[in-house]
C-alpha cells in the first residue's frame, strides 16, 4: 500500500475474522510503534501483546467501549513508563505518536485496528493494572485492538478548510 | 513509498533546501492530519500554516528548540479547541495522532519534518498565542517545521525487546 492512501484510508476496525496474528507480523507492528518520535528520543514506552483468548475476553469488563476485544485475536496495550519520559507532558505525546503508528502499520499490513482510549480515565487504568500485572512505574495508556478486517468501512471526508488558518488566526 | 517502510523511514529533519512548499502539497499533508483518529470522532483539532518569511523568522523568539523554523519555506501549528473534545485527556492524544500523521504524510510526499513540543509548556503556548492572535478558545498544542531535505539521517534501530510483554507483566 502506498504511504499516502495509507493515511487518508485508515479507519477503526471492530470486527475481525477468526484468525490469528502471526507473531512476525505483531512484531513488524511493534517495530513501526518504537520509530515514532518522542521528546529527546526519549522513547518513554511498553507494550503488552495480548493473545490469549480468556485474557482477551476479561478486557470489555475493565474496559466498556473494548467490547471488540472479546473477539479479537489479538490487542496491545501501549504502556508509559513516565520517569522515562522528557517531563509528564510528552507521556501522552510520545505515546499517542506510538499508539498512532500502530493503527497505521496494522493497516499497511491488511490488518484492521482500533484505538480504545485508556489515558487519563482513571478505573481503566487501573483495570487494566489489574488484569495485567502492570507495576506501579508504568501506566497504560492506550489498548489497540487488531486483527484481519471482517468488515469494510468507507472512507470519511474529513477535510475542513475552516479548520486551516494562514499565518494567524 | 510504501506505507510501513514509510512508519520506519521517517526521521526529524531539521535542515531543508531553499525551495516552497507547494500550497497543494500543504493541503495534502493537513487532508491525512484531518484523517487521524480522535475521540469518538470529534476532531478537535486547527491548523495555523505559516510560510511568511518574517513570521518564520520570530518563531525560535517563542520556542527556543525551533530555531530551524527561520530558515523552513514552512511550518504548521497544530491546535486544539479543547471545547469540541470528547474531554480534556483525549486533546493531547488527538492532536498528537494529527500531529504524527503530519509528520508521515510529509515524509510520504518526499519532504522532512520535525515535531517542536509546545503542548504543556506555557510559555511557548503564550508566545505562539501572541504571535499567530490565537482566541482564548484554542490552545496552540505542536509546531512541525518542514521543507524539503537538505540532510539525510541514517535510520535507527530502535526496537527493544526489553519493552515487549506477553499477556501481562
């Protein structure tokens, strides 16, 4: 697929056949994750690689909006480990940069993903904490869901010119 | 380019060629901004294009780390209007997924760019809020400076399996 299109056709995929990941291509995934930019290169992040099915279905009860996930072979939880990080407002960026480049690179390799936000609703954070065993030190931040699209989604206009602004306001 | 290659490729490119950047391409690169995700789809987010010399040439006056942006054709100020977000959390993760869709569509179309932190440091909001008659509504969140390359940066191994978990901790 072409970098470009690849941008402007991503779309938040919630349902997936039933097939797994392979483990190379959650790798080639997380590969994409740590190249995106952060403060300094700072690079203030974890991810836990969820596949295993009881697992995958416990999340929708720490998580009300990843009911998909339940069905899903696969999720990753983007984690923050703040003291990594350039100061506590590069933790969102970095990792929203990361979270990001995963949504894009699931894309660009045929598979089908979604962004459930984590960061800053506290009873998820610490669901998730919970169900996974996460220290005190890091923070999730973010669970993508993914796995091959069972569905196909058109793609938005999205382009707003009163959004764009010519050397001041 | 194809896209995952493009996820890996990108790099901060701080030095650019003395050469416009087309206003087609401009559009091109806020269209796959306007195509990142945001919470559930609220879009929060403007865009302020600032490619008047003199305007370049005061930005390292309020953002002491953009001092490339006085020899960019270009730059773009990403903003967000916290009112049209889904909550205050959720502005730093949707504009930073615009924020890195910027930075990917332009690497795509064959130009460089990089990521100048502005959110949470608030005397870069207030200098870019000055400078650019920003309303009190909107908050001035990212500047990415961009051009065409006039560096080539070697591309970093940056995959640490140290920071992939499985299933939990």
């Amino acid at each position: 697929m072409e970098a470009y299109e690849a941008l402007i056709t991503r779309r938040s995929i919630r349902q997936y056949q039933d097939k797994a990941v392979p483990a190379e291509i959650v790798d080639k995934i997380l590969g994409a994750a740590m190249q995106a930019p952060s403060a300094v290169d700072t690079q203030p992040w974890h991810f836990v690689v969820i596949d295993e099915a009881d697992l995958l279905r416990e999340i929708p009860s720490v998580h009300q909006y990843a009911k998909m996930a339940a069905r899903a072979p696969c999720a990753i939880l983007v984690c923050a480990e703040p003291a990594l990080a350039h100061g506590p407002g590069y933790v969102p960026q970095d990792c929203s940069a990361a979270t990001e480049n995963i949504l894009l690179a699931a894309h660009a390799l045929g598979l089908g993903a979604v962004w459930c936000g984590v960061y800053a609703v506290p009873d998820r954070e610490a669901g998730f904490r919970s169900l996974l065993s996460i220290p005190e030190s890091v923070q999730p931040f973010s669970l993508v869901v993914l796995g091959y699209p069972d569905e196909a989604r058109p793609q938005p206009e999205r382009f707003k010119p009163e959004r764009v602004h010519r050397n001041g306001w």
